[in-house]
C-alpha cells in the first residue's frame, strides 16, 4: 500500500474502494436468472458451493417444470432432485428447496418473505441467501452478503480479519453505507472474478492495489535496473 494511502481510516479506504468499483463495474448486477422471488430463493440455494454459470443452465428446465412455491412444494423429491443434480450436493439442495417452499406456502401464504427473521426461518436460507433474496427481490439492505469472493477480498483489503462470514458481515457494516451493502458486495465479486482471484491475484493490474493490504506489486524494474547497468560511455 503507497505511504500515503497507508494513512487513511479504515473507513475512508472502504469508501475509497466503494467508489471505485462503482467507476470499475457500474452495471454489475445479481448474475443469477429468475423472474420471480421464490426463484431467485432456489438460485440462490442452488449456488452454493456452485458457479452462477451451472445453475443458470439448470434453472430453465427447473422453473418451467415446477415454476412457484407451491409446485415445488408438491414436487416429487426424486424429479427435483434429478433436476439439480450437476449444480452439486443435490440431496440436500432438493430437500432445502422444497422444505423453503412447503414453509413459503404454509406459512406465508406462498409468497417470500421479506424479512431478515423470517427469510431465516426457511430451511437451506442462512444470512447470505437472505440477504441475496431481500436485496435483488425486493430492493431491501439488511446486510452484506458475505460470500467466497467478499471474505476473500476483504480479508485481502484489510477490512476484516475474521474468517466467520457473521463476523465479517458485522466488520463490513460498520464501514459501508446501508445503501450500498449490496453494491459492496455484488461489485466485490466482480472483482474478485476479474482481478483478484483466489490463486493468483493479478495485484499489478489491479485498480485497489494502492488501497489494499495485501498488494503484491513486481519491483518497478526492469527499466530502471536495466538503465542502471547501461555502461556510461
Ligand atoms: S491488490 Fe491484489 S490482493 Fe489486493 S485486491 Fe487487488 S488483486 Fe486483490
């Protein structure tokens, strides 16, 4: 991090950050596909420990053969199942959805809620579906969504040092305006997709470098070690 930047509050680079993932990624957006709330829910399940890529390739047929709460309520656990199948721990996917969607229909006369709590309470929804579906569904910032991508990068920013997504979500609320918790995160994710991924952050191209903790920049090189054996004549 440059000296300078090295220097500011926390909470000043955060917004410093904000701004310039807004500059760098201005229509990102929730990459799954849905048309209603209760699929974006099912996505949003669907897309644990899975690409956005894959479940929008399963979705299609899924929302065409069951495509509200109460078809996937009444669904044959088997067919769902075999629906989901490549998108990974389908078993438990299947049986999270139509556990959410029988509650979806029993309890709130078959539309998602759009409470924190109540979001919860659907089996297979922890914060991180919850605030996905209250977010992109409804226009509602109730937390930071906190996935592979957020943990990594603010972890690598220096504006977490926590590893338990609860505790992240807590350290980033303090830093990031309530309006732009979802903009935070969705456009954190972009970033770390395309710049700073996983293995090998491309921290020499990266447009946070001078803001983040964790930059490794190449020596300046080069050109100046190469000048600096250039004979004098
Ligand atoms: S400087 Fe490197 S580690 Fe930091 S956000 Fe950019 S790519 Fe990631």
């Amino acid at each position: 991090m440059s000296p300078r930047r090295q220097r500011l509050p926390k909470k000043q680079r955060a917004l410093e950050v904000l701004a310039r993932l807004k500059r760098l990624y201005p229509d990102a957006t929730c990459s799954l596909d849905y048309e209603t709330p209760v699929q974006l829910l099912v996505a949003t399940i669907l897309s644990a420990q899975c690409t956005d890529e894959r479940v929008n390739l399963v979705t299609p047929a899924l929302f065409a053969r069951f495509p509200d709460a109460r078809a996937m309520a009444e669904a044959d656990l088997s067919e769902l199942e075999t629906l989901v199948r490549s998108t990974g721990f389908y078993r438990n996917k299947a049986k999270n959805i139509q556990g959410a969607c029988r509650k979806i229909v029993t309890d709130f006369g078959g539309e998602v809620p759009q409470t924190m709590a109540e979001l919860t309470s659907l089996p297979g929804a922890a914060r991180k579906t919850a605030n996905v579906v209250l977010a992109h569904a409804f226009g509602i910032n109730a937390g930071v969504t906190v996935d592979t991508h957020v943990k990594r990068l603010t972890n690598r920013l220096g504006f977490t040092k926590h590893s338990d997504p609860k505790k992240i979500e807590q350290d980033l609320m303090k830093l990031i305006p309530q309006p732009d918790w979802e903009n935070w995160s969705i456009r954190l994710i972009y970033h770390g997709r395309a710049v700073c991924n996983a293995r090998k952050p491309a921290c020499d191209r990266c447009e946070l470098a001078d803001l983040c903790a964790a930059a490794k920049l190449s020596p300046p090189s080069e050109a100046i070690s190469e000048q600096s054996s250039t004979p004098i004549a």
